[in-house]
C-alpha cells in the first residue's frame, strides 16, 4: 500500500517529486558496513545522498534531512552547516510555525504511535495469514480471492466478498460468499480484497430477508434469512483500502465516561460499513460537534478497534457546506481550486484580447463554416455544449449526416499540468446544487463550449448515408473549424419537429429576423430536425433489432431563473428529440471505437457492458409473473421484447417499475483496454454493439480526451505520418481505464448522496402530520420478510416501509383504509405479504398503490435519511389546489427552492458570527463561489440523480 502510494506520488508530475537511485550513483553509493543495522544504513545512505545533492547544486541551495533517528541527528547535524538533520517536530516549529494543522496531525500520530505500542497483547481476532501462504491457496483453490462488501442496512453482521474472475479456482461457486459477524470479518474493511476460506456446508447460512429496523443494524437475523449460501471467513488481507474517513466525536458525556487521563476516543464513521476507529486527540470535547476527518494507520488482532489519527475539521455537522464537503471526503474527491501554474496553460479570450482561429491551423483543418449548418440541441442554460450536430443533403442525393465535438486536445496538451488534473479528476463532478468542472472555465465553458455563431475548433465524424435506407456508404473522421449557427434547448428543437412555431420567438437566432429571411433560416432548421430524426429513428430499430435495451433510470434536470438560482427540479420529461441526440452520439462513439481499435487493436480505450449474471434477474421475473407477464432473460433482445410486452394499460408505472428492477440486476458498463481483454469481451450488452467508447463529451470526461487522441494518432498513421506522442502501452491504459472506472462511481455516489441531503433537508423542518407535502403515494416494488420496498413517484423517492415494527406489532388496516399498530403476525410470499390481527388479515401484493407519510430519520454521527410510514391501504390523492398545476412535480421545485433559502439563511448567519475558521476549510472543497448555483446539465445516461445504487445503463 505505501509502495503504490509512493509510485502515484512519484508518477504525478503536479508534485514535482523526483526519485533519485542513489545506491547506483557513483558518489552518493554506500556500501553496508559489518554488523550495521539496516535503519542504520538507510539513515546514512539517504544523509549522503543529500551531500551529494548539496554540492551538485553548488551549495547554492540548503537541505533538509528529516529523520527520527537522534543517533544520527547528532552525529550528520553537526557535520555542515547547510544541511540541516533534524526531527519532524523540529522542522515543523523551525520552518512552519503558525502551519497550526500539521502541527495537531503530527501530535495525533506521536500519541497514536505511543499507545499501539502499549496496547494489550491479548488476541482479539485470528492472526491472518502470510501473503505467500495466501496466494498459494488461492492458486490452489482452497481460498477465494475477491473484494469485501459490506451490507450497508447490516453493517455489523452481513457482508459479501464478491468473487474477482479468475482468482476463483472453485468450478463450483457461482455466487458471492458470505461473510457473518466481526470475528469471521477478521479486520477486513469494506472494498478491501480478502482471502477468505469456505465454511463446512452445515455453517453456511443465507441473506437475511427482512428490512433492518436501523442502518447499520448490528445483530444477527436468526429466522428471516434466504436460501443458504457459500459462508466464508476472512483468514488474510491481499490489498488494503484504506481512505480519508469522515467521522464525529462522541456526546461529551461518553467522551468523560472514557476516564480524564485517556486520549483515546471511539469516534464513529460517516459511513455505516466503517467500524468505529480509536484515535489520540485533545480536541474531542471542543470538535464534538464538528464533522472530521480521521485516518486509520493499523488494526492489530489484539484490538477490538483499528487505530487511527486525527487529519482535519471539515465543519459543524449539519451545516450545508459541511455535509457537502463530507460527501467529496467519503467518496475520495478532490477538487481544488485550478492552480496557478495550469491557468498560465490556459489561451486568453477577453475583450482586449479575443480569441481567433489560429492562421496555422487553418490548413490543417476542414472548415465547414460557410458550408453546413450545424446546430446544439441541449437542456436549457446550458454552458458547456461539447457536442453539435449537422446534415445537408448531397448532390447525388444522399445525405451527410455530421456529429462535431469540441477538439479539446487542441488546447491540453499530454502531461501538462492542466492535463495531469484532468486525469485526476476524471470527470465532472455533479452535485445537487453545484458542479467541479474537469477543466478551467476558459475551456469548459468558453473556446471549447461550441456556442453559436462563434469560430470553434471540433473533432468531427461525417457519414454519407444512403439517401433511402440510411445505410452509411462513406466515413470521414478530422478536425474541423465550424461555427455553430443556433443554440437550441430540448423543448424548441422538440416544438419545431412537432411544428409548433411558437417556439421561434425563444430562438434568439431567429427571434431578431423578420419576413422571407425568417422564413428560409426556419424551414432549413426545421428540415435539418426532422431529418436528423428520421435518422435516429432508423438508427435504433436498427440497435432495437440487435437487442438493445430501454432501461428506466430516474432522471432529474434543475430548471435555473434569470439570477442561475434553482426555480426547479423536476423529473427529466422524455421526448423524442432526446433520443434523436443520443442517437447520433452512439453512432458517433460506436465509429470511433471502431476506428481506434482497427489502428490500435492492442491498446485502444474503449467501453463494455458485460452481460449481467442470471441469478440477479430473479426478483424481476418474479414480480413479472404476479403481473402474468413472462420476462425472458436468455438474452438482451430476449429481454428487451419481454418488457416491450409487459404494460398494464391501468397503470403506467408497472413497465417502469419492471424496467427498474431491470436496471438494477445489470452489471456496470467500464473502460478497458483492448489488450487486457479477448474480443469476446468487447461487447456492449445494453446497446447491443460490438465495438463502443466514448468520444462525444471531452469536457467533462476524460476517456473521451484520451480517444481524441487515440483517434488524431489513428488518421495521422493512416496518412503515413509521424505521430507527435506515442500511444500508452496497454498497460499504461488499463491502470488508466480503472482509475477512470473508480472516479466515474465516486461520481455516481456522490451525487445520489447529495440529492438525498436535499430531500432530507427540504422534509427535516416539516410537521409529517399536518403538512399535506409530507404524504404521498407509493407503489409496491418488492416484498421483504417484515415489510416493503415502494416507489413515491411525486419525488422520486424509494425506500422501505415496515409493516411490523421494532415492537413486533404489526400493521392493522381499518375499514377506511387508515392503519394502525396492533399485535398480530406477517406471512410473507413472493409477490405479495398478508398483515393478520385480531381485527382480520389485510393482503399487500406488488405494484399495489399505497399512503405514504415521510419524514427525516435523524442521525447524529451519520446522513439523515428519508423514513416512511404507511397510514393507508389506498391511493393517495392530493387535495391542496395549488399542488395541481401545469407545472410538472411542483412540490419537487418547492424542495429545492426552500432548501437554497434555508442554506442561504444559514450561511448570512455564519458569516455575521465569522466562523473564519470553518469557512476557511470549506474553501478546499467549493469551487464555485457567490450564491449562485450551477445546473446539472445533461447527465442522462451517466448519471442516475436518486438512485445509482442501482446500476444504470450508461452507453
């Protein structure tokens, strides 16, 4: 773990760490004396090194060598005066004086370090195993390699090792092993790799059935459990994980129980699946308020606990900014200001100093700017468009059809420092009320956002396609020159292809025109619309044929007002002219990947979906068949006519559901090399094509820069030309496709958990009794062992509702429908679960219409969630007036807007009490400043806003 984290360290050139081989170095080299302890030698060869280095530089420059070791700071302190030997305590009150956070983290780890080594030596938990004993047995077969998981709801008993491919031996186990209880876990954490070994088959015991009753529940499910599974215990730890961990103090009465002369205090974890972790500090008491951040340095066998140390002080808990920022903590975000050394990399664009097409480049480029019309379609507000559309017909009447994307390579160049963030990050990081951008705003936002009517450089992709079938006869890929002609949002392009010409006065391209110019320019658009969806429509009955898939995401857009303040969020309505767009942009991504791949067929980045495993499907055919719908999974076309199929005319929300769960049994959709991989293993399983990537958003995701470049080398090597930089190994691009991999879903979970802090806050000041936004209706989705999984469609909310409670009563439902706790017993089936009380027996079945009552479920130490209680057995319908409006999900837009206003509130209050210090920390995190709040954009198949738990099926 060190080693890896000194390699990044020293592959991140934004560190400007060098490493120096000293022992190969003729006049730094030294020999190990006899009998010389191996620290001993070390300290020397490193003190040498930097004697070296001193007078390589000329003396020019003093050295600092920092070691604990006083043997040596006496002995080398003394020696020359420019080369200083000395503690870390030292440096620190020698160099950095008022730097008052190191110096608490450096007291943090002193008494960590003191009292590991006075810990007791009586064995809590079995010693693991030598990692040469471990892989021997994995190669063997007698133990399974794969990644730990724990269940979130039973953090403290229940978790899963999922098995990593050919790290199992066993022919046999197809499914993940279960790991029950503390002792069997064995100081394994959550997303560690683990070797465990298989129980005897009369221990194994099966999922527990029932919702817990509290997050994080911490016993054992005696009765309620599923069929038995593979149970195993941990006996070693391949790789830890280990990460930043957000943490709160405990009451202050707990923290005095604990004696006046101990420094160690239990501190409990953000995050459920994290055990408490025991760190040294004098601040529990004042912090106990306060969200921190922690880190964990061991976990012997004789602690009950790991141990760890105090890092930083993120906020008081609570507070927006606070949670936000422990949201990017959790999920290993980090998004720094742009650093001054990637904007001197940035061009100018400013009213001194406009931005022009560059004379060299004009050779080098199509310019396409007198000679197409090319057009954005994207959410309203937009400000990063990357991507715009054109099609002509030719003169032999065929049609081009043209997908141009911002050539942000152009303006990155490899290993640059712009560039080295970029990697960094990954992606754009949308939350619910703000966005990290992947690049500067100069690029994200400005020369490589193709506005209208404006000179852009783009990356483009023109087919000609037959004039009838639409089949492609002809493939150009080069950069361009293009200056985009209209700006057009979702609902105008969608308004002209249906012919409603009242939308021309919001084109602001066109609302300035008048008579027969007005006339031209909009029957130009209008046909260049409609023929782009007569495209897309044959485009995907042609992937409908393959078996491509429409799966149910639940998807939100944020409508902004004139100030860029929230007026909305509401549920992304589907229109046609979204799958036109999306259309193009598979087909855009599909050619590219099958371009880059023919050129580089060992190292080329592009995207699989595997085909999910059968058993996950289960749950869906299931509650298929209480519909009397038959759901066929052999195969994705198999599936996808099974839900084109399954639509009950009275209720809408069935097909959706049944789509959900759908979404919930696929595997996640990954970058991977080309060379890592055998062809068979390219296949994209959702979108039914054999060669895939993404090439169509470099602006906010990084694989697409790297396929611009791949493609750029691909046409340069076609030519016969030279190739300015070498193409990364296909092991360079592997490490680089799981690192992407690993922020894309960070990404995910960051932005679910952010959503459902707004949901919570929004509900958290509301009486659930006597608010009438606080009642809904919910749909059955699922049956669980002691209650059920719904669906509230007015906020796109889904979560448990329990039908028997942490009293064992159980749910009684009265004449008119209203419920009430009595005494009584559930017996649960597969599509459906019976309440039975004195009073009678009242059935729940899946897809059944419920009342639903929400409220906040607080938490001092973690998130707040969203609870729900039953009051009704029947459809909620709404009473207040005001809530039936036009406006689709009005009470969703009310959320938002009383959530900023409530935060707003909250920060005015803090600046006037000048909270200096917190404010000053929540600056690492906030990249956007001022009240104004960014939209989501078009996350549409990236990213599922309130459920991404749920894997969606990203392209």
């Amino acid at each position: 773990r060190q080693y890896n984290r000194l390699r990044s360290l020293l592959k991140d050139a934004r560190h400007e760490c060098i490493m120096f081989s000293n022992e190969f170095q003729r006049y730094s080299y030294c020999p190990r004396e006899k009998g010389e302890a191996m620290e001993k030698w070390q300290t020397r060869c490193i003190y040498y090194a930097a004697v070296w280095y001193y007078h390589h530089l000329a003396g020019q420059k003093p050295l600092v060598v920092i070691t604990e070791d006083q043997d040596a700071i006496e002995k080398y302190g003394i020696e020359n005066k420019d080369i200083y030997v000395i503690s870390v305590k030292d440096y620190l009150e020698g160099f950095w004086p008022d730097l008052k956070a190191a110096h608490e983290l450096y007291e943090s780890l002193v008494q960590s370090l003191r009292e590991r080594e006075s810990e007791s030596q009586e064995k809590e938990y079995a010693e693991h195993l030598p990692m040469e004993i471990l892989e021997a047995g994995i190669k063997s077969g007698r133990y399974i390699q794969g990644m730990l998981n724990v269940n979130k709801h039973r953090a403290q008993v229940e978790a899963f090792v999922r098995i990593q491919g050919s790290a199992n031996k066993n022919s046999e186990l197809s499914s993940d092993v279960l790991v029950c209880g503390g002792k069997q876990r064995n100081r394994a954490l959550h997303g560690d790799v683990v070797a465990v070994e298989l129980l005897p088959r009369s221990e194994w015991r099966g999922r527990a059935t029932a919702l817990s009753q509290s997050e994080g529940e911490d016993r054992l499910a005696e009765e309620l459990q599923s069929q038995p599974m593979p149970t195993g215990k941990v006996v070693g730890i391949i790789q830890r994980n280990w990460r930043d961990y957000v943490v709160t103090f405990p009451p202050k009465e707990e923290i005095q129980s604990q004696g006046k002369n101990s420094q160690k205090i239990l501190v409990t974890p953000w995050d459920y699946r994290i055990p408490k972790i025991r760190i040294s500090t004098q601040q529990a008491e004042a912090l106990q308020d306060h969200r921190v951040v922690a880190r964990i340095d061991s976990w012997e066998s004789t602690s009950l606990y790991p141990n760890g140390h105090f890092v930083r002080v993120l906020g008081k808990a609570g507070d927006l900014e606070t949670e936000m920022a422990a949201i990017l903590v959790e999920n290993n975000i980090q998004v720094p200001l742009f650093s001054e050394a990637q904007m001197r990399e940035m061009p100018v664009n400013n009213p001194e100093s406009p931005w022009r097409v560059e004379s060299e480049q004009e050779p080098e480029r199509l310019d396409l700017r007198e000679t197409h019309l090319v057009f954005s379609i994207d959410p309203q507000g937009c400000e990063d468009v990357d991507d715009t559309l054109s099609v002509r017909r030719l003169a032999n009447g065929n049609v081009e059809l043209g997908v141009h994307i911002a050539d942000v390579t152009h303006f990155i160049k490899p290993n640059s420092y712009t560039d080295l963030e970029a990697r960094a990050r990954a992606t754009t990081y949308y939350l619910a009320d703000r966005r990290y951008d992947m690049l500067p705003p100069i690029l994200s936002a400005d020369l490589c956002s193709l506005l209208g009517s404006v000179d852009r450089y783009a990356m483009s992709v023109m087919w000609e396609l037959d004039k009838s079938s639409y089949e492609v006869k002809r493939v150009w890929y080069g950069r361009t020159i293009i200056r985009s002609s209209y700006k057009l949002f979702y609902e105008a392009a969608q308004a002209l292809l249906d012919r409603d010409w009242s939308v021309v006065e919001q084109i602001p391209e066109l609302a300035g025109l008048g008579g027969e110019a007005r006339q031209e320019k909009l029957d130009q658009l209008v046909w260049a619309i409609g023929s782009l969806a007569d495209i897309a429509r044959y485009l995907r009955a042609k992937r409908d044929r393959g078996g491509a898939l429409e799966l149910e995401g639940v998807e939100v857009r944020v409508q902004l007002d004139a100030q860029k303040n929230i007026a909305a969020l509401v549920p992304r309505q589907p229109l046609e002219v979204h799958e036109t767009v999306a259309e193009c942009m598979i087909l855009a991504n599909h050619w590219v990947a099958k371009k880059i791949w023919e050129r580089f067929p060992h190292q080329a980045l592009l995207r699989h979906h595997p085909p999910p495993r059968q058993e996950f499907f289960t749950e869906l055919v299931e509650c298929a068949k209480a519909k009397g719908f038959t759901i066929d999974t052999r195969s994705n076309k198999s599936l996808a006519d099974s839900l084109d199929r399954a639509v009950d005319p009275a209720d809408p929300l069935v097909n959706k559901l049944l789509r959900f769960m759908a979404t919930q049994a696929m595997s996640n959709a990954l970058y991977f090399s080309t060379g890592a991989y055998p062809e068979e293993e390219y296949y994209h399983y959702g979108l039914a094509l054999e060669r895939y990537t993404h090439f169509t958003s470099p602006i906010r995701r990084y694989a697409d820069i790297v396929v611009h470049r791949l493609l750029m080398a691909a046409i340069l090597r076609e030519k016969g030309a030279e190739l300015r930089e070498t193409p990364a190994s296909n092991k360079e691009l592997e490490e680089l496709a799981q690192h992407i991999n690993s922020k894309n879903k960070a990404a995910q979970h960051a932005q679910k958990q952010s959503t459902e802090l707004f949901q919570c806050m929004y509900f958290k000041d509301k009486d659930p009794v006597t608010d009438e936004r606080c009642i809904a209706d919910a749909v059955i989705y699922s049956i669980r062992a002691n209650g059920l999984l719904v669906f509230v469609p007015r906020y796109g909310i889904k979560g448990a509702v329990y039908l028997k409670n942490k009293d064992g009563l159980v749910v009684c439902v009265n004449p008119d429908g209203s419920c009430e706790w009595k005494p009584g017993t559930l017996k649960r089936f597969q599509d459906r679960i019976s309440s039975t009380t004195a009073d009678g027996s009242e059935t729940f079945p899946l897809f059944q219409h419920i009342t639903v009552r929400i409220s906040v479920q607080a938490s001092r130490s973690h998130s707040e969630s969203i609870r729900m209680e039953i009051i009704s057995n029947k459809p909620h319908k709404r009473s207040d007036p005001d809530l039936h409006c036009d406006t689709p999900h009005p009470a969703r837009a009310d959320l938002v807007r009383e959530v900023i206003r409530c935060a707003e509130e909250a920060q005015q209050a803090e600046e006037q009490a000048s909270r200096t210090a917190v404010a000053g920390e929540n600056q690492e995190y906030c990249q956007t400043r001022g009240n104004s709040l960014y939209s989501l954009l078009e996350e549409i198949r990236e990213l599922a806003l309130l459920d991404v738990s749920a894997v969606s099926l990203t392209p």
